[in-house]
RNA sequence: GGAGAGGUGGCGGAGUGGUCGAUCGCGCCGGUCUCGAAAACCGGAGUAGGUGCAAGCCUACCGUGGGUUCGAAUCCCACCCUCUCCGCCA
C-alpha cells in the first residue's frame, strides 16, 4: 500500500512513476478524495473536543447545584455527541474508501527498473551454462520414454480435472529430492532458517502479500473463510505482520517447502499440456525482512541464492530484470531466473525474486525500532522462488534426457536417491 | 463438538464507572558513580491521525464492532482470537 504522505508531497512523481507502468496517473483522485476526509476528520474533531470539554464542566455544573447549567451542557453534549456519529461515519467511509483505492494500486517502480510494456522489453542481465547440444529431437517431459510410467495426467483428471497429475516412482521421487536439495543447500550454504507453515489463512494474511483485494479470483477460499497460499510468500512473509521488532533481530531469512494452490483463472489455455502449470504444486519459497537500506543488497543476494540452486544442478539459466510493464503487482524490482527447457526449445521461468520495499509492511504494520533509538520505521519485505519444485522437475528431466529414452539425474541429486543416478527408459531408478 | 479461563503499552503484569493514556517490573534512552564496564541511584520515553513555521494544541487507541451513561480499559450485547480440560481423531 502507498504513503498517502508521499502522495501529498509529490503527486507528479505518484503519476510518473504509475505512468513506467503504463498506468494512468492517480493522484488527483486520491488527493481530492483525502482533501475531502481530512476536513471530516478536523470537523468530527472538533466536536469530539467540544464534546470533552462540556462533558468535563457538566460535573463541576452538578456539584454546585447549578441546574440550569448542568442541562444546558447536557443538551450540548447530546447534541455534540450526534454530530460527531454523522461526522465520524462520513469521515471512516471516506477514509474506507482511500484505503481501498490506495490498496489496488501497484507498488512503484525502483529506479534501476528499465521502462518497458510488456516481457520483450525485459533485460538480460547475466546468463549461465550452455544449452546442450542433442543428437537426436529432445521432447517435451511428459513426452520422455523413461518419465511417460511416472507421471501420469489420466487418473489425475479422473481424480479431480484438468491442470492436476499423479506422480508415480521414480519421477516423484527426484521431484522429493530435489525439494530436499534445495531446502538443505538454503540452510546450511545460504543462511536461510527453515520453517513448516500452514497452507490456509486468515483474510488478513492475504492482504498483507496483496492478493487481497484485487486478485481474489487467482486464489481459492474454503467454505469456511481460510485462503489456500498461492505461496508461501504468504505465510512467511506475514509472519512479522503487526509486529514491531528490534533493527538487531533484522535481518530475519527464512525459507519454506509449501504446496501452492491457483486457480490459474484466465490462463485457460497456456501450458495445458505437462505439468508445468498446475493448480497444485511445491514450491521451496525465499522471504527476508530488512530495513530500507539493506533491501537491494539483499534482493542481489537472494537472487544468488536463487541461480545457486540451478548452477548445482547443471541446468542452463538466463537471469533477467522484469520491465516496469511486466513487474507483478506489489514489486519494486524483481528478476526472474529462467531455464532452458529442451523439450520447448526455450527458456522458461523457474524463478521470481523481487524486493517489495515497504509496501507490503504498510499492508502488514510490520515495523522495526532502530538501532538509533528513532521512531519506529516499516521494514522492507523480499520474496523468491528457490525454487518452483515442479518446473525443476520439469528442467531436470528435459536437461537430462537419453536417445535411449532414460534421464541423466543431476550428480548433486544422487546422494538423495540412494546413489542411484538416472531413470532408465523403463521408468526404473538405476 | 462440550465446558471453562483470558485478550491492557516492546515484553510481563496491575487496574472493575470520573484528573487513567493508564501503577509496577523487565527491556530501552540520557545522566551520576567508575580507568572502563556491571551494579546502584536520578531522570526520560507509547502508537496513530489531524492542525500549526515551530513550541505546541486537538482527537483516537486497553482484541473488534455496537450499546448503556453527562462520563467506559472498567457495565451490557455480538463477533474474532488465544489458552486449559473433556470428547473425537491423522
């Protein structure tokens, strides 16, 4: 959420900033709106202070047996006390209704981010590995001889529709593996702190990470009023929501192995086939929280901790700085890993990682008290996938594919699969 | 699911109708003492909003929302959440 402050202050930066996004300027609303509420505000004050004030002297009035008085302020206070309901009701809509629209405008862009329209103006910045050079026409994953008995998207649509699958044997077991991997190589190499969260929540928590309100349709909600995570950006990160921590405990890294559910709603269409989007899936999730001056040092970090993950793994990747027009909503900058996917002759992406500055903390109330002894200031939140479990998957097996129909398994992979190395074209771990 | 207890400032914990935004302890900041530190002692400090150049002033906040009252942290109602015991259960 933004600063209404910084709104104030310098509306045509607001404008300009909303306008890298491609979106139109905001601030003229927003200001007349919060013109109009400030001045309810001071008028429903001022009555509340009469109110006080008369409420005071009526106690004097009565014990000095002043009746005349003693009604008088009475009548005052009534009446006060009925404006200030009017006043006040009109002054908390009006402030409802700033926070909404403040609520459903995207975060800022940093700087650094280059102004673009849509993903082809996103920049590479760096790039790792070589794709290899096959011998014969590698195929899609689900296509793969040796994958084909392992995952098998038949039951899973008997068992509950399309966009799901039934992981089977070994394929399911590298999937096991590699969440293994990653969590292990995040918390002994990277310094991240692992945590088990649930998978449902409160409402709260979907506004904190800015799902709520203006992507409802993307997430599912159970009968009761929980939220299923899309990720566990979620939970982790709202974990520090309403709190107000020491700048010594910051900053706090954490990292989660989750099942993350979408609706994929308006992707119909989009990578039906395979499992590279489902509605179900594992997702070994970064979050850090920083103080402001540390954040983008911290998103370059995390961002190697991201590409570490596929540099163990042997997988070429490209790494590139999402354009102001292609940035999700609550990102201040974000850089997507991508990796090379054989099977679809491209790169595909694996990763996301973005620093949201304070505009998730604003949603959350999550504050730090400085080391300096100042006023309490809004932490900074950062996100990243390290990484989708599924669509590594995906990438190890389209990487690791054999004319023969087998797949090579990643060397770092091994010691989590009993010493066992690829899966033969029969669908066995050998 | 049944029964009970409780939600107060960074934390712990008092306070049951009127100078209570709130006793006290811990923690925090400044000072005295010390070579320095600890201890001890003295002093300071809530959060948010509004308004003002500023000092300041005003308003709100004791889980949330209503109500009673001239006046509510304190009384009443509803809801949310946490904990304990019983039952059930992976």
């Amino acid at each position: 959420m933004h600063d209404i402050r910084a709104i104030r202050e310098n509306p045509a930066a607001f404008d300009a900033a909303l306008s890298r996004r491609g979106l139109p300027g905001a601030s003229s609303e927003i200001l007349a709106l919060d013109a109009d509420r400030r001045a309810k505000i001071a008028a429903a004050e001022t009555a509340a202070a009469d109110q006080n004030k008369a409420s005071k002297e009526v106690g004097a009035a009565k014990a000095r047996g002043d009746d005349a008085e003693f009604e008088r302020l009475r009548a005052l206070v009534a009446e006060k006390k009925a404006e200030i309901a009017r006043l006040t009701a009109e002054a908390d809509a009006e402030d409802a209704r700033l926070r909404d629209l403040l609520m459903r405008i995207p975060n800022l862009p940093h700087a650094d981010v280059p102004t673009g329209k849509d993903e082809d103006d996103n920049v590479e910045i760096r790039a790792w590995g070589t794709p290899r050079q096959f011998n014969f026409a590698p195929v899609e994953h689900f296509d793969i001889p040796g994958v084909k008995p392992g995952m098998d998207f038949e039951t899973a649509a008997k068992l509950s529709g399309s966009r799901f699958v039934v992981l089977k044997g070994a394929v399911i077991r590298v999937h096991r593996a590699l969440a293994q991997f990653m969590l292990d190589t995040h918390i002994t190499e990277h310094g991240l702190t692992e945590m088990w969260t649930p998978v449902l929540v409160k409402e709260d928590a979907m506004y904190g990470t800015n799902q709520l309100p203006k992507f409802a349709e993307d997430s599912y909600q159970t009968t009761n009023g929980w939220w299923l995570i899309p990720t566990s950006e979620v939970t982790l990160t709202n974990t520090v929501a309403g709190d107000l921590l020491d700048e010594t405990a910051l900053p706090i890294r954490m990292t989660a192995h989750t099942q993350c559910f979408r609706s994929e709603a308006g992707s119909a269409g989009k990578d039906t086939s395979g499992m590279l989007r489902q509605h179900q899936f594992e997702k070994v999730e970064m979050v850090s929280i920083t103080t402001p001056d540390t954040s983008m040092a911290e998103h370059e970090r995390m961002t190697r901790c991201a590409e570490a993950i596929l540099e163990k793994l042997g997988l070429p990747y490209r790494t590139i700085v999402l354009c102001t027009g292609d940035m999700g909503f609550g990102a201040q900058k974000t850089h997507d890993m991508e990796v090379w996917l054989p099977g679809q002759n491209r790169y595909r992406e694996i990763s996301s990682v973005s620093v949201c500055g304070d505009f998730q903390a604003r949603r959350m109330n999550a504050r730090f008290r400085p080391a300096s002894g100042g006023k309490p200031e809004f932490v900074h939140t950062l996100n990243g996938s390290g990484l989708a479990v599924g669509r590594c998957l995906i990438a190890v097996l389209e990487n690791g594919q054999q004319a023969d129909g087998s797949v090579d398994l990643p060397v770092v992979l091994h010691p989590y699969l009993g010493g066992k190395t690829r899966i033969a074209a029969d669908g066995t771990l050998q």
